[in-house]
C-alpha cells in the first residue's frame, strides 16, 4: 500500500480513504441502495460421491442387495436401488445431492449390484458344473426347469454370448440405477 495518495497527502497505515481528497485507497464492496453491505452467499461444499466416500459406499451396498433381494422385479428394482440410496444417503448426512451426486449413486449402486448378480450367477453355473451340467440333473429336475431353461443353459456354452449378455445386463441394471438416483436427488432437495 502507498504511503502518499495521488494529491500528495501523507496517508496513515491501512487508510480506506485519503483524508484531503477523499479517493478511495482499496477496493470495497459497493453499498446497495438500502445502504446497507451486501451479503455474500457462500455455497456449502459437500464431499464428493464416489467410491471414496465411506459412507456413499455403504448406503449403495446396502441398497445393491436390497435391491438384488427382489430381483423379482427387474428394472423396478434396479430404479428403486438407486432412489433410496439418494433418499438415505440425503437422510444420513444432510446434504442436498445435487443432480449429478445422484446419478454418481446410482452408478455406484448399480455396480455393485452388478457385482452381487454376478457373483451369484458364477456360483450357480459352477455348481450346475460340477454336478455334471444340465445333463447330469436328475430327470424330474430337468423337466420341472422345463425347455426355457434348457435353451438358457446352451447359451452358456458360448463364450460371446455371456459376454454380450453380461454387458447388457450391466448397461441395464446401473442405467436404471443412476435414473433412479436422479429422481431420488430431485425429490431430496425438495423442502418439507
């Protein structure tokens, strides 16, 4: 800071104004027309989603295997995981989930449901496997699975159609998921 003003005037340390000419020393927020300050807004910044957030981790494992529990529902389930993490993850800490935080949710929900169906699916085929296959069931076993099953199970035998199969379903489940993780994240930044 100058010890002179641009008239000359010796100035005191930390002057706002110059005490001959009046000029202002430093920027200063303007006065509004109340005269008043204004207020400054300043936005909170709240922890990021993803998967280094403990505690968005287990909110989306909790409702990844909420949600593969009623698997019976497909996509309502997936939809309905992502929702209620948002909802849950608003609940526990406060936040107000922007729209991307709730999509991010989702996709960590929908991924780890991923994971879980997945999982399961290996261990159903390895044990079908070890017991023989489709042929090595019992008879009243195979004729209660009935055709619909037979066919699944030779789709299982080539390697490109898992892998097709396993990349739709893992479009389906986190897209349906992140959808609903938005929907939860508009509905929790409503007020009561």
């Amino acid at each position: 800071m100058a010890d002179t003003c641009n008239c000359g005037a010796q100035l005191a340390d930390n002057a706002l104004f110059c005490h001959k000419c009046g000029r202002p020393q430093r920027d200063l927020p303007e006065v509004d027309s109340t005269g008043s300050m204004p207020v400054m807004k300043i936005e909170p910044v709240y922890p990021a989603v993803n998967f280094s957030n403990g505690l968005a981790m287990r909110i989306a494992l909790l409702m990844a295997v909420g949600g593969t529990a009623v698997f019976f529902l497909p996509m309502l389930n997936w939809m309905a995981a992502g929702f209620f993490a948002a909802l849950l993850y608003r609940k526990r800490t406060g936040y107000l989930l922007s729209t991307e935080a709730g999509v991010r949710l989702g996709w960590i929900t929908g991924v780890l449901m991923f994971a879980i169906v997945l999982l399961m699916l290996t261990i159903w085929y390895v044990t079908v496997q070890q017991s023989g296959g489709f042929d090595g069931l019992p008879p009243d076993v195979k004729a209660a699975l009935g055709t619909r099953f037979q066919q699944s199970m030779k789709a299982f035998e080539n390697v490109w159609t898992v892998v097709r199969m396993l990349m739709l379903s893992f479009v389906s489940i986190t897209l349906f998921s992140m959808a609903g993780g938005v929907l939860g994240a508009r509905l929790s930044r409503r007020e009561p």
